[in-house]
C-alpha cells in the first residue's frame, strides 16, 4: 500500500490527498460519500486530462478488506493482500462510449461515472452496460452502427444519492406569483471494472488513414 | 388585544436574503430593498440559464467538431455538415458532446471515424 500510495504520487501530485485518504480510510460506505465532493470535482476536471486515466484503478473493495482484517489484525499482511494498482491486461488507452439513462459516456475501466438513477439497483450490484457506442484504444477504433455488438462494459454500484440542490423559482412579475421549490435530482454513481467483447468486431486503425493519405 | 412588537421577524428573514446576495456588487448587497430585489432576478436569470446551458454547450460543441475536422485539408469533405449527414447514413448514434470531446483527447478517433464515414 505504501509503494502503491508513492508510486500514485509520483503520477500526479495533485490528487494523492484522495488518493491517500482512499487508502487508509475507514471501510465503510460513509468514507465514500464524505469524499464525494472532491471526486466529483476531479471528475470533471479529469475529463479534459487523459494523460492521467490510469490514475484512478485503485479501488480496495470494501467488503474483502474488511474480512481480511478481521482474519489478519496485523497491517503488514493486509498491505501485503491488497490488489495490484494496475488492471493486468486492458490495452493501453482503452475507452468506451456507452448509453446510460439517455445520456454518451466516454468510460474508462477503473474510473467512476455519475449517472441518471438506476432503479432497483443497490450497493455493490454488479452491472452489465450493453449499449456501447464505440470501443476505442490508443491505436484502433471499434465504430459500433449503432452499438458495438456483443460488447459489454461491466461496472458496480457504488453508490445510490442526490445531486446538489437547485432551487426552481418561478416568479410572474406585477401579478404577485411566486413559487419556490427546491429539487436534488437522484442519481448513481459507477465504477467501471472492465470493456469486454469488442475483440470480433471490425476494427478501424490509423495505418488504413496514411495508407490512405499516401495513395492520394 | 395585548400589544405585540414585531421584534426582529423582519431582520431574521432579510438576514436570509442577504446571506444569498452576499457576494453581489455595490449596493446590490448593501441596501435592503435592493436586495430583496437582487435575489429575484437572480433567482429567475438561474431558472431560465438552466434551459439556455443545454443550447449554450449544444452549439459550442458544434463549433469544435467543425474546427476539428476541418483540419484535414487534404480530404474534400472537412465540414461539420458533411460528418453528420454521414453519420446518420452510416447509423452511427455518438452524439455531439461524445465527438467534440473525443475530437479534443482522442483526436485519433475522430479523424479514424470521419475518414470510414466519408466517402
């Protein structure tokens, strides 16, 4: 955990203050919520920083480390235990369009998303998203028309919760109308596990472009 | 009827409407009645920018795929007009924000997409 937390520092100064607290929080649900702001934050900076995606992989499973503390009390084997920092065999730069709740993600594995509120879903549910748009990799593209068939983006509910409050105020002016409502719209937030079955799908790569650029 | 004082009714709720306008200019945060005001058409701008936000990103979002894919001189078709038109022929369901944003971190891809799309 300590070379994990140093090595995650060395790529990107800024954040290790979530990093850190990510790593050495308590594991419960709430630890997750109070960090809620800053993530979400992050979240939408990072969309316009991809040099920084394999930054947030790391992701202690709640459950698993709770049992492995109760069993092992001493912290030297459950930093031992922990699960490696990188995801093991993703391409690199592999990303994914995907529909959710009527709205295009473009989807990391190992990042978080913040979607429209999946009914019935609860926390810890696994997830398969089937309407993937488009699977991409540094390298080559996976146009889906629409989807990408057979592709799937696996995910788990991490959490069930409410946007920031927006207060709607409707006001008539001279006619002595004015309402006042307050509204937090529901949503769910995701973590991304992994991309899977977009292998057998025909692919578009940057050689067919300067083959192209030559020809002409 | 015993008399009543109003007391500090009045101030406990324009002590509310001056913490919302706290951070407004000159006397749009000074003046009481000014205040009252302020928070009004704050409150109203709010509610109707809410609705012009989803128009605002929707055109900006328009401008970058243009400015993008009109980067490639050497193809016939660098217009926005074109991309989409052929998108919808070739059934492709990515929407403006997805291609804008991948026209600015995976540039790759756009170009990958606008090159199987047009011809």
């Amino acid at each position: 955990m300590a070379s994990a937390a140093a090595s995650l520092s060395t790529i990107c100064t800024s954040f290790t203050t979530h990093c850190a607290i990510s790593n050495y929080s308590p594991k419960t649900p709430f630890s997750q919520s109070t960090f809620f702001p800053f993530s979400r934050t992050h979240s939408l900076s990072l969309s316009f920083q991809p040099t920084l995606s394999p930054r947030l992989p790391l992701l202690p499973p709640k459950s698993s480390d709770t049992a492995q503390a109760l069993s092992d009390p001493q912290p030297a084997t459950q930093l031992v235990q922990s699960p490696p920092l990188q995801p093991p065999s993703w391409e690199p730069g592999l990303f994914a369009v995907v529909m959710v709740g009527g709205r295009q993600y473009i989807v990391h594995p190992g990042r978080w998303i913040t979607v429209q509120r999946l009914k019935g879903a609860k926390v810890n549910d696994k997830i398969a998203l089937h309407r993937v748009l488009l699977v991409g990799t540094d390298t080559s593209c996976y146009i889906g028309r629409p989807v990408v068939t057979n592709a799937v983006v696996y995910a788990t509910v991490e959490e069930q919760g409410l946007d920031d409050k927006v207060i709607v105020f409707k006001y008539k002016k001279k006619k002595k109308y004015r309402r006042t409502i307050g509204h937090r719209q529901p949503n769910t937030r995701i973590r991304i596990n992994s991309i899977m079955g977009y292998e057998n799908y025909p692919k578009v790569t940057m050689d067919d472009i300067k083959d192209e650029d030559k020809e002409s | 009827m015993t008399r009543i004082k109003r007391g500090y009714i009045a101030r406990k709720r324009r002590t509310k409407i001056r913490l919302f306008t706290s951070s407004f200019r000159g006397a749009h945060s000074r003046l009481t009645r000014t205040i009252t005001q302020q928070k009004i058409k704050a409150l109203v701008s709010a509610n109707r920018d809410r609705d012009r936000k989803k128009r605002g990103f929707r055109g900006l979002w328009i401008h970058r795929i243009n400015a993008i894919i009109g980067k490639n001189k050497k193809k016939q078709y660098n217009r926005y007009s074109n991309l989409l038109y052929n998108m919808y022929k070739g059934q492709l369901l990515l929407n403006r924000k997805t291609v804008a944003q991948m026209g600015i971190l995976k540039g790759n891809c756009l170009f990958m997409i606008a090159n199987e799309i047009i011809t």
